[in-house]
C-alpha cells in the first residue's frame, strides 16, 4: 500500500488517518505522511507527521547524504521537526528521500518521496 503524501500544505485540512491496530508479526504499513514542505530551503524549518500501524517499532528517514529517526508521539504515530541550517552546495539538489518502518521483530517496509534542497 502506497502511503498518501501531503506537502505544503496542512495536516489538519486533509483526513489524517488513524494508526491501524496490528498483531506484531503482521507487516508494517505506512498510512500516511505530511511534510511542510518538498522543496527544503536553508534557514527554515521542516517537520512532518506520518501515521502507520501500531506495531511499527520505529520509523527511519533516509536521504542520500543523511538519516534521522522520527519522534513516536503514540502507537502508529510519528513526527519531527528541524531547523535546516546549512546545507553545502552540493547537496543542494533533488533527491529522493525515504521512509523505513520497523516492526520490534525487523520487518521493514520502505515509502520513498522526491524532494529537493534549494
């Protein structure tokens, strides 16, 4: 299942999805994503709520030249939000960033999303 990506936009005027409930041995899913933005610029700020089932243990992005690990705020719920200070020229470009679901057991499920420094 491919999630639904929002950007630029609100979370709050679309219909966030609630987490699924799931057993710990089902495959995680991601539901949904929000990011403030796709096109990141230096200097601002940049956060995002993604919405999977519950048995995701973890929740991973992943870009070419950095990875961090997103906030669990309840089962199935995630978030982050950081300020972009400085990102050298050569990073300034498209890319395709992804996100990595874990279950505790290490099953993973992978959504990726095209977005792009300036």
């Amino acid at each position: 299942m491919t999630a639904a990506l929002l950007a630029c936009g609100s979370a709050r005027a679309a219909t966030v999805p609630r987490p699924v409930v799931a057993h710990p041995g089902d495959p995680p899913r991601i539901l949904f994503a929000h990011f403030s933005a796709t096109a990141i610029r230096m200097g601002s700020w940049w956060s995002g709520r993604v919405v999977t089932t519950t048995n995701v243990a973890s929740l991973e992005f992943r870009a070419p030249s950095f990875s961090f690990v997103l906030h669990r705020t309840a089962y199935g719920e995630f978030s982050f939000d950081t300020h972009v200070l400085v990102v050298p020229s050569i990073y300034r470009r498209a890319f395709v960033g992804a996100l990595v679901a874990r279950t505790a057991s290490g099953a993973s499920v992978r959504e990726t999303f095209h977005l792009a420094f300036v």
